[in-house]
C-alpha cells in the first residue's frame, strides 16, 4: 500500500512537471528554455528535476510525448461524430481551427522541435512516433468511415495516402494561420480548402 502510494506521487510529481515543460517550452521555444526556469515553473528543486531526467533532451523528449497523447485523443474524439462527408470534413476543419485558436504556441512549438529533431535523435524519434501514431489513429477513423459508407475506399492500400494527404493540408495550413490568425475566420478562404477535402474523399474510390 504504502508502495503504491509513492508510485502514485512520484507519477503526479512527473506530470507536474512535464506539464511546466511544456508551458515553458510553448512560451520560451527550445533554445531559450532552461532547466531553472522549468524548475520554478513546476516549483521544485532543480536537484530532482536531474533526479527524474537525464538532461534537458530528455525532458523535453518527454514532455512532448505527454502533450501528443491529449491532443491526439482530443482531435480525432472530435471528428469521429462525423455522419456524411460533409460532416467529416467540416469536423477536421474545426480541429483545425480549434488548434490555432486554443493552443497556438503548441501548435508552433510542435514546428520548433521537428526542427530541433534534425540535430536531436532522440527528439526526432518522439516526433516520428507521434507521426506514426497520428498516421494509424487517422487511418482507423477512415476505415471506420469506409466500412458505415461515409467514403468509398476501393483498396485499403489507398488510406495511408489518403492519411497523409490530409496530415500536409493540416500541417500546411496550421504554418499559415500561426503566421495570419486573423485568416482563420476569413469564410471564403475555407471554401475551396471544404471543397478540395470533399473531392479528396469522394475521389478515393474511384477507378484509376
């Protein structure tokens, strides 16, 4: 009992301060993050912040992985209501919107550290992963899709690159809102980008 309580502990004390990291890291960026200023933020010593990590890499390694996890459970939660095309899109571009609007020194922290990942194997292996994972959840969702007759997918090879078709308009468009916020309440600029994911998926099942 008394060991499952000092588990129990040591893993709040751990999401404490992974949860300082990343407010850090999102207010700071990588290269102007330190180790004392997460410290304080998490108000604890720096000696057992060290104790539960190796170095800075490590941390934010970490702390990227916890913050993945909640975002991913929460994008695709959204869009899995979908019941037409219509809706399935419309879906993915209020996550979207969502994002920029709710977490946008997130999202262009995420930017910061797949760029931190070329110098950092260990950082590029967590946004591999986190990719992979997104790629397998998104692909799930469109056979789920497929299989009530949302979309047509004639083969099953066809939906990663579908995955991944969506995953650069979202990351392409994400750039640009982060850089023009103002545009993501610019009505007529997302009709072409609805009309353009709706082709995409009635395209899908057609015949080459």
């Amino acid at each position: 009992m008394r060991a499952r309580k000092q588990r129990q502990q040591s893993e709040e004390k751990i999401n404490n301060i992974l949860e300082a990291t990343l407010l850090v890291l999102s207010k700071n960026g990588y290269a102007n993050t330190t180790i004392n200023e997460v410290a304080d933020a998490a108000g604890i010593a720096r000696g057992l912040l060290h104790y539960y990590f190796k170095d800075k890499e490590d941390l934010v390694a970490k702390a990227l992985t916890f913050g993945f996890g909640p975002m991913w459970d929460s994008s695709v939660g959204s869009i899995t209501t979908a019941r037409s095309p219509e809706q399935l899109v419309d879906n993915m571009i209020a996550v979207l919107k969502k994002n920029v609007r709710e977490n946008p020194d997130f999202s262009a922290l995420l930017f910061e550290m797949w760029v931190s990942g070329r110098r950092s194997a260990k950082i590029r292996k967590v946004f591999s992963d986190g990719l992979n994972e997104a790629i397998d959840r998104l692909k799930k969702l469109l056979q789920l899709a497929s299989s009530v007759g949302l979309i047509k997918v004639n083969d099953s090879r066809e939906f990663e690159g579908l995955v991944r078709l969506l995953l650069a308009l979202y990351h392409g468009l994400a750039i640009q809102l982060l850089t023009n916020p103002e545009k993501v309440d610019d009505k007529k600029m997302w009709v072409p980008i609805r009309r353009t994911l709706l082709a995409a998926f009635e395209s899908v099942g057609a015949s080459e």
